[in-house]
C-alpha cells in the first residue's frame, strides 16, 4: 500500500530482519500482514523484540485477518488455507 504524502514526514521506513533487530524508539511499529507468516515461537519473539524496544508511551498495531467463528464462507478462511 501506499503511504499518503502527507504522513510520510512523520514516517520512517527501515529495510531489516525482524527476527533479528528492530530500530528501537518508534512511537508506533506496525505489523501488517506479518505475523502470519511465522509459526508461533517466532510471532511471539517478533512481538517481544517490538515490546522491547518500544518507547513507554508506543504502540505496537497489528493488521491480520481473523478467523470467523462461524463455519460461513470467508476471505480469511480462504486465505488460511492458501498459506497452508
């Protein structure tokens, strides 16, 4: 997706191995479309490196599909079996 103009000042966008290090002291880290992609051990140390190096104040914000409760047809049940 693309970042409107007028955010981008406020915006750094750093290439890296999430994994490995996170640039510590943003104010926000946004996970969109991340976690899913890890098993549980590594979407919960992603999420721990976040937390680490967080400012007090930050957030860490989330962007995922959730599975319906219901057996209805949905795009994220679809997309759960595409990643299988």
């Amino acid at each position: 997706s693309q970042i409107p103009p007028e955010v981008m000042p406020r915006v750094d966008l750093v290439a890296g191995d999430l994994l490995e290090s996170i640039p510590p002291g943003a104010d926000v880290y946004l996970l969109s479309w991340i976690l899913h992609d890890w098993d549980d051990t590594d979407a919960i140390a992603l999420l721990q490196r976040c937390a680490a190096v967080l400012k007090p104040e930050g957030r860490v914000v989330v962007v995922e599909m959730l599975l319906p409760d219901s057996p209805q047809p949905s795009p994220a049940t679809f997309f759960d079996v595409e990643m299988l």
